[in-house]
C-alpha cells in the first residue's frame, strides 16, 4: 500500500504530475471503430463530429493477423485527425496477449499527444492497474508528455467483480469502469450467449389463481445485469470516477438496445458503448437528461434557495436530498448543453 502522501507523484521521473481530478466531459456513447479497416477509417472525422467518444478498438474484434495493421492504423488516423472536443480512447489488448506490450508502447510514443484514455479489458485487480499505471508514466516520460493519459478498465470476469473497489481506486489515472456482459457471462458460466441485455428465461411470475399451475399467471422479464451495474456505479461513485454500460450486441433490436442504456443511465452510468451508427443516437437521447426533468430541477433548485428546508411544488415535498439530485441533473445539463445547441435550447440555459 503507497502512503497517501506518495499517491499524487509521479511514478517515473520526467513523466507528467498525476491528476487530482477526473475530467468530467460529455460522455454519453463511446463509439467503437476498427482502425485495420480502411472504410470504417475513412468515416472517422465524420463519425468523431456526431460522438463523444471515439474508440479505436485493438482487441476483441480484430482477428489476429490485423492486430499490427489495427495499432499502426490508429496512429495514422490519430496523426492526421483533429478530433475537436471529442476524446480518443483505445482500447488495447489484454495484459496476457502478447501484444499489449507494443500497443502501449507505440501508441504512447506515437500518439500519447492525441490520447485520452487507454481502455484496459479484463482487468482482475489493482495489480493490473499498478502494471499499466508504472509502464505509461515511463513512456509518457520518454514522450516528453505533459499531461498523464487515463486509464478505463472493462469489469468482464468474476474476479474483477470481486475487486471492483480495489480496481476503482488503484490509481490516480483511474477515469472510470465499464461493463463487459458477454466475457463476464462467461466467466460467471451465466447460460446465456446474448451479449448484453436481458433474456427471455430470467423471470418473475405472480401467484397460482386456480388450481391449474398455468391459469391467469403473469410474467415479467428481469434485468440480468442490475446487480453487476448498481455494484460498479457505487464503487466508481466511491472513487469519484465515471461508471459506463458496456455493449449490447443485438443491432436490429433498437427497443431493448434503448431500454438497457436507459437502466443503466437511472442506475448511475454516465454513457454507454455504441457498436453501429444506429446505436450513436440512441445513447444520446438516452443518456441526455429529459427537458422536462431539466425543467423541474431548476425550479427546485431555484425554490430551495441555499438547498435547506423543504418546499412543496406541484404537490410534492422537496428538501435538500431531493435539491442534490436536481443538482446532480442541472450539472449534467449544462455540460451537454456548451457542447450541443439543441439541448442548449431545449433546456433553456
């Protein structure tokens, strides 16, 4: 365990000052491309205009003959692009592929300039983030970077749920955690091959009425992924970082694709990933707050004054519990709000 003192140095000399803060920027879709693919590349600075977050994906997905052609097209796509207020992630390989080692190395080296993050998948403890955080203050040094890249870990295993917490507050890089629902079905040996969402058999069904067990009973599909998602947003609550709903593979399915980004935006999460251009919108109408709720948190707000007390509005009672969520609304507002001039004027700031 570092001395607390020590946790805000860095951890290699030359190699930019950690930050004391997380970034808080909008974050509603994290939008995957692969970069050995020279059509999805050649959409990048139009698809990187209309999202958040552009991620250059090195991993799952590129087959293993691509993986070089991937790592040198991310730096040729980064080299050349300016990405405006949208941030670039990578995600690179696992810590036990033989080719994480060069995809840190040359991305940091190559690009660490144009970086925001670095998402790390199949992240199983602090150990893991102590690894990666020591190796990129290296090569942020031999960059001659002035800012440190961040670090987003994938929760995809049993034993990365178990260490959730350790894993959130590992390091001072530490941005924020997303859910991997297929590898960590997987791991969990869950029976089902969906990638995401829910399933059909995970049920709830009312009371007999009759003696026939089948008369007049109601069912109700569950969330198979409500307890895993409540559990990452509090640890990333906890360590101040930023929790995210991983993928939801069924592309066509536009409905439940809305309705698992809309659990996990009550539950906590600040954006979700996007797989296709179809699921772009759908994570920012989703993870964007309602004009409404805007609405009625400025009155609040505005009644609660110095946020103590209680007032009464259309009937309802609103202390200062209920003025810290409006708060936490009428934030999230304004961030979307420089950034988009619809929402600017849908939420009237």
């Amino acid at each position: 365990m570092r001395p607390p003192r020590t946790f805000l140095r860095p951890l290699a000399v030359g190699a930019p000052a950690p930050v004391t803060e997380i970034p808080v920027k909008p974050s509603r879709m994290i939008h995957f491309f692969d970069p050995s693919n020279e059509k999805m590349a050649a959409k990048v600075p139009d698809i990187a205009a209309k999202v958040d977050i552009i991620l250059g994906n090195l991993e799952d997905a590129i087959k293993t003959e691509m993986k070089e052609a991937a790592r040198q097209g991310l730096v040729d796509i980064a080299k050349k692009t300016d990405f405006g207020e949208t941030q670039l992630w990578t995600r690179v390989n696992s810590l036990d592929s033989p080719w994480v080692l060069d995809d840190l190395t040359t991305l940091v080296t190559e690009i660490g300039d144009k970086l925001d993050v670095i998402m790390v998948p199949k992240v199983e403890g602090a150990q893991d983030i102590h690894y990666v955080d020591r190796l990129l203050a290296q090569l942020e040094a031999r960059a001659g970077l002035d800012r440190p890249i961040l670090v987003h870990a994938i929760l995809e295993t049993a034993q990365g749920m178990v260490n959730v917490e350790e894993i959130a507050g590992a390091s001072p890089r530490m941005q924020g955690l997303s859910l991997g629902p297929a590898d960590l079905a997987a791991s969990r040996r869950m029976k089902t091959t969906r990638v995401g969402g829910g399933h059909p058999g995970y049920l709830v069904r009312t009371d007999p009425v009759s003696d026939d067990l089948t008369e007049g009973r109601t069912t109700a599909q569950q969330d198979l992924w409500h307890y895993t998602i409540a559990r990452m947003v509090d640890a990333c609550a906890a360590h101040d970082i930023l929790p995210f709903y991983g993928p939801f593979g069924d592309i066509k399915d536009v409905v439940a694709c809305e309705d698992q980004f809309r659990n996990a935006y009550l539950l906590g999460c600040v954006g979700a990933w996007s797989l296709h251009p179809v699921q772009i919108d759908i994570a920012k109408k989703v993870f964007s707050p309602d004009p409404a709720d805007v609405a009625h948190a400025k009155r609040v707000v505005e009644a609660m004054g110095d946020g103590s007390g209680a007032v009464m509005i259309d009937g309802k009672m609103e202390d200062d519990a209920s003025c810290k969520q409006c708060l936490v609304m009428l934030d999230l507002a304004k961030a979307l709000a420089e950034r988009d001039p619809e929402l600017a004027e849908a939420y009237d700031l």
